[in-house]
C-alpha cells in the first residue's frame, strides 16, 4: 500500500495473509485432527474387558459398565477396576506401585487387608472382588482428576526433523541476508533500473519517499525467501503421516499407543515373538489323553478306575481358576470360563469324563491354593474331603516337571505303581512324542497327605513323592496366515525368533510349522535352545550365540528379558510380542512392545506401545510394513522439499546478485510454499504400504535421513530446475520474443508445473516407473489436480494478485513442455549408482585423516 497506494496495493499484502492463513489452517486442522484421534485411540485402549459375576454366572463386560456391587473375578495380570473388597481367593498379591510407588507386592486377604484399589494390578494368584466404588470415586480417581495428562510426545523422527528444520532455515537466513545486502548494495550504488531504463538511486535527487518504497521492496524479498527457505511443511508432513498411518493400523487390527513406535518399528532388524496366542490361535482343545501306560480315545472313561477317576474329577474341579455355568433354562448349553487352557481341561472333563462340578465342591473344602505362575509352570491346591476329614494334595502343569515331582503312577486298574527309570524313560518318550504332535502336554498329580499339613494353609503345599494320575494333549492349531507372514519379515531381513515357556519338542515342532525353523534343521545346531542354558552362557558366550537362536523354549520371564537386552547391545533394533505379566520387563525394555488386546493382561498392555488387536502375527507383519511406509512418506517429502527449497535459494540469489532484482515475488512465491509444504505433504503422506518396502534391509537408526539416493534424485532435479529457470530469466525474452512481464510469468508457471511433475518422481525414491499404484492413491491424484486447477486460476485469473500475465497455448505449451522434462532426467538418473556410504562422512574430518 506504501508503494502503490490503497486502491491496489492491498493486493500482495492481502495475498500473503490468504497464503499464510491457508498455510496455518490446514496445519491447525491436521493437528486437531491427530489430537482427536490420540483420544478416540486413549478411550479405546482404556476399555479393557473385564469379568464380573452377574445372575449367577460369569461374564466379560466392558469397565466403563461396573456398577458398585458388581462381584469382579480377578486373576494373575489383572488391573483392578474399582475399588473395592476381597471376597474369597488364593495367594492374591498385589502390586500397589502405581497409588504408592512401593515395588514390593501387597498381600490381599480377608482378615489383615482386604481392600483393592482402582489401577493397581494383580500380580499373583486369584480372587473374587465386591466394588464399592467407581470412576472418579475411586481412590485413583480423586488423584487423576488433580492432575491433566499430556500425549504430545515428540518422536525421534520429529525430533530429527526439527534439527534439519534448523539447519536448513539457518542456510535461508544466510541467503536471504545476502540478498538482502546485495540489493541493497546495488540500489544505493546507482546499478538498478525501473521499468523505463533509469537509475532508481540518483542520490540527493532521489526522493525519501521512493527510497523508503525501494526498501520495503528489497525488505519484502529477503523476508520472502526466509519464508521459503525454512521448510516448516516437514513437521506438518509427520503429523499427517502418522495420523493417517495410525488411523489406517487401527483398521488393520494395531492400535499404537505411543506415535514413536511407528517409525521405529520401521527399522526393527529382529522379532522377538511369543508362541501362544500369537503364532498360535489359543483355542485349546484336548485330543490325547494317556492314564497309566494306555492311551484313552473318546468318552471310554469308564476304562479307568473308579478311585483314579474321583481323584481327576477333585483335581480338575478345584485345582484351576476357571469356572462352568449352566442355565436353568432347558436346553441350554454350559458355558465354560478362564484361561484357554483352563476352558480346554474343564470341558474335556465335563463333557468326557462326566464330571460334575458343583458336586465335587459340596464334597471338598479347599483350604489352600499355590496358584500357577510362568516360573513354576504348574498351580496347586490342598484340599479336605467333608466326608471322611483326609487332606489331600493336587498337582497339574507342565508334564516334564510334574512327572519329576512323582516317585509313583496310577496304572488302569487304579493300582499305585512304583515309578522307577524304566517306566520314567517311557513316560518321558510319551511326551515327546505328544510334544513332537504339536500337542501342550498337561500332567496331573495326587498325594494323600497327614492331618498336620491341614492346618498350615500358608505353609508351602507339598510336591514331593506325588503319585501320577495321567496325561492330556492339547492341540493348539498355528494362526491361518502366520508362516507367510513369518517369511514376509524373514524376506525383509528381520530376524524372528520365538521364545515360549513350552518344552523344546513342542516348541520345535510349532516353529517348523510356522516356519521359523526349516523342517531338516538339527536341534544341535545352536538354533534351538532352552532357557536355563541361555541363562547359565557366560556374558560371551551369549553375545556369540544369540543372533544365531532361532527358537528359545521352557523360557522364563528373565531369559527373554536378557535375549532382548543381548540383542540391543549387538547393535539390533528389537521388536517384542508378549501377552502375559511375565513379559512386561522385555515389552518395557525393547524398542517396540507388541502385546495382545484379546488375551494380553493389563500389565503386558501397559508395558507396550502398539497392541495387536487380533492377536495374530500377519498384524504384526503388517505393522512392520507400516513402520517402513512411515519413513519411507517422510523421505519422499523431504526429497520433494529440498528440490523446491534449492532450486528457489538459488534462482532467487544468482538474479539478485546479478540482475538486482528477484524472478519470483513473494506471492508467488507462497503459493509455491503453500503447494508443497501443505497440498505436497498430503499428496505424499498419505501413500500406502506397498510390497517392495519389505524387499529392503532393515533402516539402522544411525543411517541418515537423507541418504544417498535421495541427494542424487533432489540434485539432478534441482539443477536441472536451475538450468531452465535462468536460461529464461536471461534469454528468455530474446528466445521466445516475448515481453517482461510473459517472461515472468512463464518463470513462475514452468516453476510451479516443475514441482508438480516432480512430485511424481517423489512417489518412489530408487523404483524408475513413478506411476505405479497411483490409481489406488485418489488423494495423491486429486491434489495434483487442485494443483493445476489453482495455477491456471492464478496466471490466467488473478492478474492483479499475483502479479501474472495471460499466456497463450503456445506459452503454456513451452512450460509445460520443460517442466515434463522432469520425467525423463528423473528416470535417467536412477541409472547411476551411488556409495553405500553416507554423502556427509566424506566430510568429517576423521575420515579425512583416514583416506
């Protein structure tokens, strides 16, 4: 308005605020946008399932839907709902660090300290809870609702696009500082001219008036090439990127609670997984059952002994933690409740073995439980018949170490047998065998004990000397999908290896199946091993043979916690799948935690940053994938950006230290900003997961973000940009005999449709056919059409805005002619080769002393 007056020099300031406005507005609505998705994603990770007894009968609800009252079944794992008071239960210890910030675990009871508090999580045994409050009533709540939690975390790609960000503005000062002295310099020195051919500066002569319009000139171009210069698109690109890619996870079954795991996720080079629920479905069904030397099909229960079937009914009944309804309704089905395992044995032991399990309760006391955890591998319960007052021990876990328990065995006819090495030898064969079927193999035990072990019910239970009852197989069937997506992460270069507390045979037959392991490979190759060996390496002996174990079995929450702390220290970017409390320390301790939404404990959930939905590894494949695309987005931008940021610096610098003026004003030169740092970034963020991103290595988090092959594809198109760019500005007008103001014009037009053809080429950083895909990407096309739309609407329209001519088609031929240029110089280019090593390092000067 200072140099045109108001009528019309309202126009370049009303065009920057438009420019700028535009420019805020979709930064501010993106990044609402990912706010209110982090919330929908907090509101669905916070409603955990919990199981409650209503009308007689347990039943999962949501814990937004517990109502004071409620009876809530707790177990191992388990955060607590509410407040409220224990009702009955066995060895329920409780870890209160989240409300104390004491490590040691609470005993719970009915008499010394019978009060649950709302988050803090259960981290032994089992127990019924009354809820005497919820929500903000709680003990957790009062204190939650003093304080305000903050998600905006800033990931370590962020964090390292802000220091480029940096970097890259500084350079931007630096020219826009140098231009700025330059005009100055040749303003004052008489060596600029106006339209009609005469010196702007005669000195004195000269009026203050058309000096100051001088200077607020010169001054608005220098601001406009900082404003150019510094790429502020980059963390609005990262935002888009990772607010699409986790809305698009949560659709395939991964909900990322820290943004962080996205991008690291795309340079994990190993997979640490579990077995059950993960590669396997973890839908137990018992289909071998062995008692004494015989192997017993179907419901031929009246083939054993009436003395060892009443002793499977008590140990089935009352040693377990899961439950049997039946409805009063005629017809009904039962319905069987607990851990899968627990679900398996009690409906095989229904529906099979006729046991009925109200009656075997009315019978027997339970007067103490040792409940089953991952160390110990097996649960057990002292027991009182009402009867006769015998106290009796029952024991059922892993069969290798029940069976090492037992000095006897019930055979067929219910006579007790003396266990000796031959008969042990055979049982031993038995599970392995059962093992080698892919089957969990579940042993259970008795032992009468004297009137004296009744009264201690805190005393340890006995386990020693048991008597052994039988055997049962459980088949759990491996998860339709798992070996193709085992072998999509192995074809990407990460390494997977599963670690389960199963025994080596199962173990190995389950990793063959899913192919981690290949059918021929030898147990004594260093593959396979078991966790107390891992355990009892020397430190160097386990960094030597870590990377080479494929499969770790009988592992206890410590092995795979040092597994995945040797990992780390090799140099591995390591990714972890777990779904019970045992694995929160090696969630908490990789670099990505993947726990199971369907069976995981809350302990595992907190401990991790993405879980899996479905509990099925092609989900964690698929976020693999993912993972890369994330970086992969960002890269492409950053290509775009920098060919747009270089060629701009250093059309605008040359013409101004040579020509005293700047080809691109600063409207123009918005729109170019606003065309890449906002319509560019949702063009080239929003790209899907393609194939080839799982035919690349691993990205190490040390390599670059700027690699090789993107300098080499930014540099060819930015000096090419360069080249044409001047060659109009100074041959231009004679070329194509055309006036100053066309010439100009045609500058900016070939410009803009310059970076338009270019973002193509941005689509794919070392593939040569740009256009593959671009149908299923409708946004990408769509934005370029926008793109072309507002730039004719620009030249041809809004003359007096953006300081443009009318061109006719044969002008918007030639631009459009050297702008598809593009094309062909970026598919050339991807001929040439470039060093592995980065651009960069031949500068330091360490490695200069080493050439």
């Amino acid at each position: 308005m200072k140099e045109d007056g108001p009528k019309e020099g309202w126009y370049d300031g009303g065009s920057i605020f438009v420019a700028v406005f535009l420019v805020i507005l979709v930064s501010a609505v993106s990044n609402f946008r990912q706010s209110r998705q982090f919330d929908k994603l907090s509101k669905v990770s916070n409603n955990i399932p919990v199981e409650v007894v209503r009308n007689g009968r347990r039943q999962q609800i949501s814990i937004f839907e517990i109502v004071v009252g409620d009876v809530v079944c707790l177990k191992i794992g388990d955060q607590v709902p509410a407040d409220g008071l224990f009702i009955d239960g066995h060895s329920l210890q409780v870890d209160e660090s989240s409300m104390t910030g004491e490590s040691e675990h609470v005993e719970i009871d009915q008499i010394m300290n019978p009060f649950l508090f709302s988050s803090t999580k259960v981290a032994d045994g089992y127990a019924k809870m009354l809820v005497t409050s919820v929500g903000m009533n709680t003990t957790w709540g009062e204190m939650m609702s003093t304080i305000s939690g903050d998600s905006d975390e800033q990931t370590p790609l962020q964090a390292r696009l802000n220091k480029l960000t940096s970097s890259i503005g500084k350079v931007g000062l630096l020219v826009a500082f140098l231009v700025l002295v330059v005009l100055l310099v040749r303003y004052f020195t008489g060596n600029t001219e106006d339209e009609n051919g005469n010196k702007e500066f005669n000195g004195s002569k000269t009026k203050v008036d058309d000096v100051i319009n001088a200077m607020v000139e010169i001054i608005a171009a220098a601001v406009t090439i900082v404003v150019v210069a510094i790429p502020e698109g980059l963390p609005l690109a990262v935002t888009l990127t990772l607010a699409y890619s986790m809305k698009r996870m949560m659709a395939d079954q991964a909900m990322v609670r820290k943004l962080s795991a996205c991008e690291t996720m795309g340079s994990a080079t190993t997979i640490c997984t579990d077995k059950t629920g993960t590669l396997t479905l973890n839908q137990m069904k018992v289909t071998k059952f062995w008692q004494g030397k015989e192997t017993i099909d179907g419901k031929n229960y009246t083939l054993i002994a009436s003395n060892v079937l009443e002793l499977f009914h008590q140990g089935i009944s009352l040693n377990t933690t899961g439950s049997v309804y039946k409805s009063s309704e005629l017809g009904s089905n039962l319905e069987f409740s607990g851990s899968p395992t627990e679900k398996a044995i009690l409906s095989w032991a229904v529906l099979e073995l006729n046991m009925d399990i109200d009656t075997v309760k009315r019978y027997c006391n339970v007067v103490n439980v040792e409940a089953f955890n991952s160390e110990k591998k097996r649960s057990g319960v002292l027991m009182k018949k009402v009867e006769d007052g015998t106290s009796h021990v029952h024991w059922k876990g892993a069969a290798e170490m029940i069976l090492a328990l037992c000095s006897h065995y019930y055979d067929l006819d219910g006579n007790v047998k003396a266990l000796n090495d031959d008969e042990r030898a055979k049982f031993d064969q038995t599970i392995q065998g059962m093992a080698a079927s892919s089957l969990r193999c579940i042993a259970f035990a008795h032992k009468q004990v004297s009137r004296r072990a009744n009264g201690e019910a805190h005393k340890k239970i006995e386990e020693n000397g048991l008597t052994l009852l039988g055997f049962v197989g459980l088949k759990d069937p491996c998860q339709p999908g798992v070996k193709k997506a085992v072998e999509a992460c192995q074809y990407a270069g990460v390494n997977i290896k599963m670690i389960t507390g199963d025994n080596v045979f199962t173990a190995k037959a389950i990793a063959t199946e899913c192919g981690i392991l290949s059918p021929n490979q030898e147990l004594d190759d260093g593959s396979v091993v078991e966790g107390v060996e891992f355990r009892n390496y020397t430190e160097e002996e386990r960094m030597e043979k870590v990377e080479k174990i494929r499969v770790m079995a009988r592992s206890s929450p410590f092995d795979k916690l040092l597994m995945v702390q040797c990992l780390k220290k090799k140099g591995h970017v390591v990714a972890v799948t777990g779904d019970g409390t045992n694995d929160a320390p090696a969630l908490k301790e990789a670099d990505i935690g993947l726990s199971m939404g369907i069976q995981g404990t809350e302990v595992s959930k907190e401990s991790s940053d993405i879980v899996i939905l479905d509990d099925n590894f092609a989900s964690v494949a698929t976020v693999l994938r993912w993972g890369r695309c994330v970086y992969n987005n960002i890269q492409k931008f950053i290509q775009f950006q920098l060919t747009v940021n270089v060629a701009a610096l250093t059309i605008n610098f040359v013409v101004a230290v040579s020509a005293g003026d700047v080809p691109l004003t600063a409207v123009q030169l918005l729109w170019v900003n606003l065309i890449m740092d906002t319509l560019g970034a949702l063009a080239l963020a929003t790209e899907k997961p393609t194939k080839d991103l799982m035919e690349k290595r691993p990205v190490g988090r040390t390599e670059p973000l700027i690699s090789n092959i993107m300098w080499r594809n930014l540099l060819a198109q930015a000096f090419y940009q360069i080249a044409v760019l001047l060659t109009l500005q100074f041959r231009g007008k004679s070329i194509l005999g055309i006036s100053q103001r066309v010439n100009d014009t045609m500058i900016f037009n070939t410009f803009v449709l310059c970076q338009v053809f270019n973002e193509f080429n941005a689509r794919k950083l070392e593939k040569k056919n740009v256009f593959e895909g671009i149908h299923k990407n409708k946004l990408f096309v769509g934005i370029i059409g926008i793109t072309i739309v507002l730039q004719v609407v620009m030249v041809e329209f809004l003359k007096k805005f953006a300081d443009t001519e009318r061109l006719n088609w044969g002008q918007w031929g030639v631009c459009i002619g050297m702008a598809a240029a593009s094309w062909p110089i970026g598919w050339l280019v991807k001929f040439l080769p470039v060093p592995e090593r980065p651009l960069f390092s031949y500068l330091s000067l360490k490695n200069l002393k080493c050439m």
